[in-house]
C-alpha cells in the first residue's frame, strides 16, 4: 500500500515536471508533495552552488520550526549535506543524538525532529544537490522512503537538465538569428 501511494506520488511530480517550465516550481511542488507522502515534519530541497563551496535551501517546507535558519549551509564533510555530497548515496540518520559520522548543527541536535533522510541529486557524474527529509517518530525512515526519495531525486535532476537544454537552445537561436 504504502509503495503505492509514492507511486501515485512520482506520478504527480512527473506531470509537474512535464508541465513547469520553471525549475523552482518544480523543487517548490518537489518538496511540498515529498513531505505529504513521508509525512514528515520538515522537507528541504538543497542545490549546490556553482563554486561547489556551499549548499542553497531551494525550498523548505517545515511545520514548526525549520531546521536550518539560514538556508546555506557549506560544503564539508562534516555536515550532513557535505557528507551525502562526498558519499555519493542516500543516508539514513537514525538519531541526531547519536550521529558520529559528521558534525550536526546546534538546530538539528536541539530539535524535535531527530530522524533524517537525505538523497544527493547526480548529474553526469556531479552532485548537485541534496533532497532532506526530517522526521520526529523514530524508526520513520526505510527503503521504500529511501527509494522514492531517489525516485524525485532523479525527477528533479532531469528536470533541470531540460531546462538547461531548453535555456541554451533558447541562446543558440538568438544568436543564430543576431549572425
């Protein structure tokens, strides 16, 4: 049952991704619908910025408080996205309390939220970003979630891969018609 609804899910996103001609709608949608399906308290949508030092809160969709305040958060190892980053493969934090495999900000140590799921967003090769999802209940996380979050990963990714085609051939035809 549950497999079916983020089906239903990846099926939403899919026809917004078809649909949106503006990449930020998409991750907007992305992250509203993601933490309806999880039914989770907190949902971000990181992209790496172009001089790959630091991560961007794309979007955020939070009840309560957010998890992060500032919305940027660098590129390290030490933290949870500069972590997932190098990994290069989804990770499930059990426990911010107990986590010793990066550094966790003040904001999720101190939260109501203590469970995570975060999925690096590849393209060719290169992360990109970083999809987040923050939960309160314990055990919330598993390979179904883990699965369709790297389901809307791979949707958000090719989504803004189209809309880079789409920009350039835009600029290929201005250009052609300036020559």
């Amino acid at each position: 049952m549950r497999r079916a609804r983020y089906n239903e899910y990846i099926a939403q996103v899919g026809r917004v991704a078809v649909d949106a001609r503006d990449p930020q709608e998409l991750i907007s949608c992305v992250a509203a619908l993601a933490a309806q399906a999880l039914e989770v308290e907190a949902m971000t949508v990181w992209l790496l910025e172009p001089n790959r030092l630091e991560f961007r809160a794309a979007s955020i969709i939070a009840s309560g408080s957010e998890p992060v305040a500032n919305g940027v958060v660098p590129n390290r190892a030490d933290t949870l996205l500069g972590y997932v980053a190098a990994q290069r493969e989804a990770l499930i934090v059990s426990s911010f309390a107990r986590e010793n495999r990066f550094n966790v900000a003040p904001a999720l140590r101190e939260g109501k939220a203590q469970n995570a799921l975060a999925v690096p967003m590849i393209d060719d090769g290169r992360v990109i970003g970083v999809l987040v999802a923050h939960a309160v209940r314990q055990g919330r996380f598993a390979d179904d979630e883990k699965s369709f979050v790297e389901a809307l990963a791979n949707l958000v990714v090719t989504s803004l891969q189209r809309a880079q085609t789409e920009a350039q051939l835009a600029h290929a035809q201005r250009m052609e018609s300036v020559g």
